[in-house]
C-alpha cells in the first residue's frame, strides 16, 4: 500500500548547535499537514516531541533536550509521511559552569542555579565547588590513623580551605607513598593553575581597558586644570563645579538606574517570597492536603503529615506561619470528630476499630477512645438482643418480621472462626428434627426455638470481637509497640487495670440478658414478676415439646462452649451453665409428662390381638415407649464439660421420680380401663390367637366380640408379663440412664400393678365361680332330695357333673387365652367349690346311711377330679366336708364307693382329660 505524502525531510536547523534546552528552528520539506500529523521528533536520539510546535509543514520550533549523543541527526515522523530523513546534524554542548572563584561580567547567584527542565531552583553547597583534587595527581590514602595526624600537628587541619591548613598533613594524608616525580608533577599542575588564573585575571582587565583609560584621562585633566588656576577661588570653583557634576551624574545615575534597581530589588523580593514558599510550602499547602487525604481515606498520610508540622511549627513565633498551623489544627481537630464517630459507628469490625483507635491516639485525641469504643459495642450488642427478641414477639403475635439491618449480621459483620464452627455444628443437630436446615425449617420449628437459634447466634458473633478489644485493650497491643508508643500502651494498661471490674460487670451483664431472654422464652416461670415484660411477652400457647428443648439445650451448650474457647472466666460463664441445668430439669419433666399422655393413648391402640403367651402388643408398646423417651433424653442427661448432674438437686430427684411412677401408674390405669370397659365401648376389638401353637385347642371365633371375662384374662396375662419382664427391664433402663430412687418407682409400680393383678383377678373368679358355686345347693336338693331319706346310691348325680363341665369351660377359656393363667385361675374356682360343698355338708342335720354314702361318693369324686388343682384351702375345705359325713362301717359300702367311683371316671373320662393334660404338662414342667 503506497503513502498519501512523501516521508518528511530535514534540510536546515538553526543554530545547529547548542546545550541542552536550546530553542532550535527545524526546517525541511513535507513535515506534517497539522500538529496532529506530528507523532514523532528526535535530535541526536532525544524525543523532543513534547516539547515540538508545528508552524507549518517546512517548519518546527522544539527545544532541545538531555541527548546521549554528542551530534547526531534530526528525524522527524509524521502520521502522513512516516519516519523522515536528515541532510544536516546537530551538535549538543555541554554547559560550561562557573565556579565561586571565577571572574564574570554579570552577578552569579553561588547558592542556586536554575534548572531549566522543572524550573526549580537547587542549593548547591558552595564546598562542592572546590577542586577536588588540586595537586592534579592520583591520591593514595594512607594508613595513618586520624588521632596520630592530629596529635602530630595540634590545631592544624588537611583541609586546603581551612585556614589552619596543613601541608604536610595533607600530604601524608593524601599523598604517603607518591613518588618524588610525581610530586614535582604537581608542583607544574600548581603554577599552571596559577598562571591561568592570572592570566585570566589580566584578560579579564584587558576587555575593560579602554574605559578604564577613559575614566583616567578625565581624571588627570581635572587635577592638571586645578594645578594651573592656582587660586583658591578657582580650587573652590572647580571644586564646588566638581561637585555639580558628580552630583549630576549621580541623579543621572540614579534616574537611568532607578527602574532597573527597582526592578532588581521588586525581582530580590519576589525571589524571596517564592523562596519561602518553595521552602515551607509544607506547611502552606497542609490544610488542603489533609482535606483530600481525609476524602481518600489515607489517615496514616495524614498523621505523618501533622506530627511534621507540630514538631516544626507547634512553637513558632512567626504569625503567618501561626495562622496556617492554627489552620491545620482546625483539620485535625474535624477529623478527631470524624474518627470518633466512625469508631462508635456499628456494626463494624475489630479491626477498623483497632485502625480508629490507633489514628485517635496518634492525634493525641483527648479522653480514651478505646474505653469508648467497649462501651458502645457493650450497648449494641444489649440492643441487637432485645430487638431480636422484639421482632420475633411481633412475628408471633401475627405482625410481619421487621427487617432490621441491625439483625443482618451476614452482611454487616464477618463471622469469626469460631462462631462460624457453632453455625455447622448446629446444622449437624438439626438432622434428627428436620430433613435440611433449609428455610422450610423455620417455619416449622416453634418461634421459641428459631429465636434462641438467632440470638445465641448473634451473640457468638459478636462476643468475640468484644472480648479480643478489650485483651487488645489491657496487653496494649491497640498502639504499636515502638519507643515512641511506649507510654501510650502503659497509660492504656494502667487504665485497663482502673477499669477492669466495669468490664467484668458488661460481661456479666451481656451475660445475664442472654440468659435471661433464653428463660423469658422458654422457662417464663423462673423470672421475677419486674423481669417479665422486659424479657418476656411470648404467648405460651403449648410448652414445647422435649424434642425442641434437647435442640435448644444443644444449641446453647454449643454456645457456651464457643464463649468458654475465647478464654473467659468461668465465673461469668457460671449463669450459662445455671441456665443449661434448668433447661435440661425442665425437658427431663416435660419429656416424662409427654410420655405419660402418650401412654394414656396406648387404650386407643390395643388390637387384643393374643400371642401364644396370651400377651397383647401392649406391653411391648409401653416398654418401646419408656426406652424411646429415655434414649430422647441421653444427651440432656450426660454431663458435658463444667456441667452438673442434672440429679444433684433433692427436688429434681423426688420430681422425677413422682412422674416415672405416675408413668407406671398410668399405664397401669390403662390396664385396668381396657379391661373394666362394657361390651358396648368396644366397636372392632376382636380376639385372635397363634394357630401354630401345638398347645391350643381352641380358639374365638374371629367374628365374636370379647366379653368381660376374655379381657379380664387377658390383662390379667398382661399383668403377669409386666410384673416378671416390664418393669424389671423398665428398672434397668432408668439406672442406666442414672435416674435416682429406681427402687422406689419399681416399688410402687410393683405394688400398684400387684393391686390391679388382684382387682382383676377376683372381678374374674366372682364372674366364674359365683355361678357355679351358686348351682350347687340347687342341683343336690333338686327333686326334693333329702339326705335322711334317698336310695342307695347308683352313681354321681348330674348337679356335679354339670359343675364339672362349668369348670372345664373356664378351663378351656383361660387355656385359650394363656396357659399360665390355669393353675391360679382353676386353684382359685376349686376353692370356691370346695368350701361351698363344705357349707352344705356342714349345714345338713344328719345323713342316713345311703344319703352319707351318696355325699361321700360327690365329694370324693369331685375331690379325684380336680387333685391336680387341689390347694391347702380346698383340701381343708374337703376334709372338713368328709368329717361332716358318718363314717363307712361296712366294706360292703367301701366296695361299692370304690365301683361307683370308678364307673364316673370312666363314663366321664373324654370331659376329664383336660385335667389330665394340664397334670402332664405340669408334671412336665
């Protein structure tokens, strides 16, 4: 692609040489169509664009700058053209300086010279213009030490412009081991640089001679003209004419001078003005600069700046400079204010606190900000509690939660690793309440428990930073640990030591309305009727579950043990742990109440479905119940770290205790409900048995309904299950779980249950024996038989048989029901009939000799039947029976009871062997 223009080219330059910063005149052909086309300018290798003006495009003025080249081509490179060509070359020299000693027609300033490319004056020492080698040969530094020279020439120095100079001394200094030749070379460089100076000197006077000559001739024609006049009139007029003109030359001077030396003198001052402000324009540009660096935010800039300017001017008696130094006080006192408020600014974090409390004290700022910083963090964190517990009151009462960006602390304030630790280990324990600790949560778990969950939250979040301010506070570690902060950290410690138990009373009073707030939540009874409103107002529709209070006990446990890691005495700690043992007390007690009524619901789900023991689900149920609620209750019950024994008080050990019995005790008043209910109150309980067992007979049919006397076995068979298994197992599991007093709940309960055992026992027996019992007087007077007066007796009449075959049915019942149940229920029925067979015998007035042989053959034949159930009480009932009836005289009698007896057992023997199978399996057992 081919250019637009022709590539720039620079035929002349004008003046082709110069020093560094001359204004040089460049011109050549196609060098740029505007100022913007200028993109490039170099002289002897320097970018001199910068400082280029474009004039036209034969025509650039620049200044030439510092090159590295001593001569070298001007290139200049355009946007149309590109990189140009030179036909001629510039030539940079280098500035020739005057030193102090130098003659010159015009005034040098020997402090200053000016640099042209900052326009800053720079001070130049007037000793660093002094030759440094003025011998003109290589100096050899000898060895001699520095105390021996000056103890060699006392009172002299080696220093050549001193007045005490040395020679010697700088000879041996500079020069031991030179050569002889090379001193006499630099006795030749001394008269050369002699010679030149006078030869300098001469010149010098040289250039000035002709009006010197002038100045001397008008001087010489005025005495020549007063040596001829000779008189004194004439010595007097040319005198007094002399004077005239000096005189007139002197105002001509004066008139032609005056504007220059006004100028001059109007230059000097402003020269001195800029001076000044060049050299304190510190101080005079101060009070803005510490306004823009207190918008930027760079205090430490602005500290630094001050602490300069107190130690310069803090006692100055100049008054400009007083007023500027008033101005910056001023400043600093506006930002003291500032830092302050944004110190007591909250939220914030410990280390813009620290940061604040450093540039405070930097600024001397008066009082003790970090004293104030504790205490308005103190009043915060106060604040933050009770408007979390405000918000939530109102939530519960139907108001909507006020979003109060007091209560964001995600967004305001970092978690510290420690509380950061209590957020996950409490999203661990929720896992046995709820699926995920998500939002959904929330709105499940009672208002209580989100508010404990929020303000143990917030306060493990801020106590932290409060208690590491206020360690930073004692140790000093707020200031820097310098020489110069030295008194500030032991005025910090000594007021840290002054204020040492205010601090243990914010704690403490930190403390105390955690705790506080917890128990207006959760126990509004323990709180005193003045503590009520202020850390109360939830409405306690239902006491929480002891589900929610484990949870709760959990979280405040991790809370203290989050408190308990920053170190804090465990006095302070003291009313957290009070707090934890009355909550654990209280979900012990609620958790057994709970219990208790859920025990009382185990009547709606009794199925009576009858294993082969005849026992219900029942038991089983109300076993799995109490386990269930004891192993709820393991964690409350062990003992963390620094935590008592929830048992330790009287009280909690008698409460608990009353409520485990009455577990037992409503449990067993369920027995006996389900047991005594009418027929009528049962709408679908059905009996049903376990086929597979080889020793049932028989069974209920499914479709009938049971009957008092079924339940009242089978609770009976639920009984005797509790009072051998149940509440022994029930016994081990509360002194494994360190309950007290455990003997006298299985005490308690034991009787209770034995008492019921009874009740039921008897309620069945009277249903039972009763009618058997009450048949018999009206089955042996059946007919009118009398016992004076009846036929030799030709076998067993029907009334026994009859009682017989009763006594087989309630054999078979309670056989259908449990097996274990026969001998005391068969025993008891026995006795039943034994004594009321005794009654009638006893009451009979007298037997003949057939009617004592039919008695003995009943009694004898009912006794054979039943041996097998035969108690001391039955067996006293049938010999007193027995002795109530003449004695057989005859063998013939004997014989014939023995047949008779015979002839029942067999005619009898399929109804019978139902006492022979219970004998076998007894014997078996």
């Amino acid at each position: 692609m081919s250019r637009a223009r022709q590539p720039p080219l620079v035929t002349g330059i004008s003046p082709n040489e110069g020093i560094s910063w001359t204004k040089v005149t460049i011109r050549g052909e196609n060098l740029g169509i505007g100022p913007t086309d200028l993109i490039g300018l170099t002289i002897c290798g320097h970018n001199c664009l910068l400082t280029a003006e474009w004039m036209s495009a034969s025509k650039i003025v620049c200044r030439v700058g510092q090159a590295k080249n001593d001569k070298g081509d001007i290139i200049v490179t355009t946007k149309s053209g590109g990189k140009g060509t030179s036909t001629v070359s510039f030539k940079l020299l280098k500035p020739e300086k005057i030193g102090i000693l130098d003659q010159s027609p015009v005034w040098v300033d020997e402090m200053n010279y000016y640099d042209m490319r900052t326009d800053r004056n720079k001070g130049i020492p007037p000793l660093s213009l002094r030759p440094a080698n003025p011998l003109g040969i290589e100096i050899d530094k000898g060895r001699f030490p520095q105390k021996d020279l000056e103890a060699l020439f006392p009172g002299m120095s080696a220093d050549f412009t001193s007045e005490n100079f040395s020679a010697a001394w700088y000879l041996i200094e500079n020069h031991s081991t030179t050569s002889f030749d090379q001193l006499k070379t630099a006795v030749v460089n001394l008269k050369k640089q002699a010679n030149k100076k006078n030869e300098g000197s001469l010149a010098y006077v040289k250039g000035g001679l002709s009006t010197f000559f002038e100045a001397q001739d008008a001087l010489s024609a005025i005495h020549q003209k007063l040596e001829a006049d000779g008189t004194e009139k004439v010595e007097g007029s040319m005198t007094q004419k002399l004077e005239n003109v000096l005189n007139r030359a002197s105002n001509t001077a004066d008139t032609l001078f005056q504007e220059v030396l006004g100028r001059k003198d109007k230059a000097d001052s402003t020269r001195n003005a800029l001076n000044v402000l060049q050299r304190f324009k510190f101080l005079f540009n101060l009070p803005l600069n510490i306004e823009r660096n207190i918008q930027k935010g760079d205090y430490d800039v602005v500290i630094n700046d001050y602490e300069k300017a107190k130690s310069l001017f803090g006692k100055t008696e100049v008054q400009v400079f007083k007023k500027y130094y008033a101005e910056v006080e001023t400043r600093i006192e506006a930002l003291r204010e500032l830092l302050l408020d944004k110190l007591l600014e909250t939220p914030s974090t410990l280390h813009d606190q620290k940061r604040y409390i450093r540039y405070l004290s930097d600024l001397h700022a008066p009082g003790d900000p970090a004293w104030q910083c504790i205490g308005a963090q103190h009043q915060w964190i106060l604040q933050l509690m009770h408007n979390c517990k405000e918000s939530y009151v109102k939530e519960q009462k139907g108001n909507s939660l006020l979003h109060s960006p007091m209560l964001d602390l995600d967004s305001d304030v970092r978690p510290s690793p420690i509380g950061h630790l209590g957020q996950t280990a409490s999203l661990k324990r929720g896992s046995s309440f709820q699926s995920g600790r998500d939002d959904a949560w929330r709105y499940k778990a009672p208002q209580q428990v989100v508010f404990v969950e929020k303000l143990t939250k917030l306060v493990v979040s801020q106590l932290p930073n409060f208690w590491k301010l206020w360690i930073s506070y004692v140790n000093g570690s707020l200031f820097s640990e310098t020489a110069e902060k030295s008194g500030q950290m032991e005025r910090s410690k000594k007021n840290a030591r002054q204020r040492q138990n205010d601090f243990k009373k914010m704690i403490q009073e930190v403390m105390h309305s955690l705790v506080k707030l917890i128990r207006g939540a959760l126990l509004p009874f323990s709180l005193r009727e003045g503590e009520s409103r202020q850390y109360g107002g939830w409405e306690m529709k239902a006491e929480l579950s002891g589900q929610w209070l484990t949870h709760v006990i959990q979280t405040v446990r991790l809370s203290s043990e989050s408190l308990t890691a920053l170190e804090i005495p465990n006095d302070m700690l003291q009313i957290i742990q009070d707090l934890i043992l009355d909550l654990r007390v209280r979900c012990i007690l609620v958790t057994l109440q709970h219990t208790a009524e859920d025990i009382k619901r185990l009547a709606e789900k009794e199925d009576w479905v009858v294993d082969n023991e005849g026992l219900t689900s029942l038991p089983s149920q109300f076993e799995q119940c109490i386990i269930h609620s004891l192993q709820s209750l393991k964690t409350v019950l062990d003992c963390k770290p620094g935590e008592a024994s929830v048992f330790q008080q009287q009280k909690t050990q008698e409460d608990v205790c009353q409520l485990s019995i009455g577990i037992m005790q409503v449990f067993i008043d369920c027995l006996e409900q389900l047991s005594t209910k009418p027929d009528g109150d049962i709408d679908t309980a059905h009996l049903s048995v376990d086929v597979s067992s080889p020793d049932l007979f028989g069974s209920i049919h499914e479709d009938s309904s049971l009957s008092s006397e079924q339940r009242l076995l089978i609770a009976l068979s639920n009984c005797r299950y509790l009072e051998r298994h149940t509440f022994l197992n029930i016994a081990e599991h509360f002194e494994k779980h360190g309950f007290q007093g455990v003997e006298k709940i299985t005490q308690v309960s034991m009787e209770s249950l034995k008492e019921l055992d009874q009740r039921l026992f008897e309620m069945y027996i009277e249903f039972k024996a009763d009618p058997i019992v009450g048949s018999l007087e009206p089955g042996i007077y059946a007919g009118y038989f009398d016992w004076k007066d009846c036929l030799v007796p030709a076998g067993v009449r029907n009334y026994l048989k009859e009682a017989l075959v009763n006594i087989i049915a309630v054999h078979a019942e309670v056989f259908t029901i449990s097996k274990d149940l026969v001998p005391r229920v068969m025993s008891r029925v026995v006795e039943a009939v034994s004594e009321e067979l005794s009654r009638l015998m006893q009451c009979v007035s007298s037997f003949s000799k057939n009617g004592a042989l039919q008695a003995r053959l009943e009694i004898c034949a009912l006794r054979d039947t039943v041996a097998i159930y035969l108690t001391p009480e039955s067996n006293s009932s049938f010999k007193q029976a027995l002795e109530a009836l003449p004695q057989l005289s005859s063998g013939t009698d004997k014989k014939l009871l023995e047949e008779l007896l015979n002839k029942f057992k067999s005619s009898m023997h399929l109804q019978l062997t139902c006492f022979q199978a219970a004998s076998s399996a007894m014997m078996k057992t």
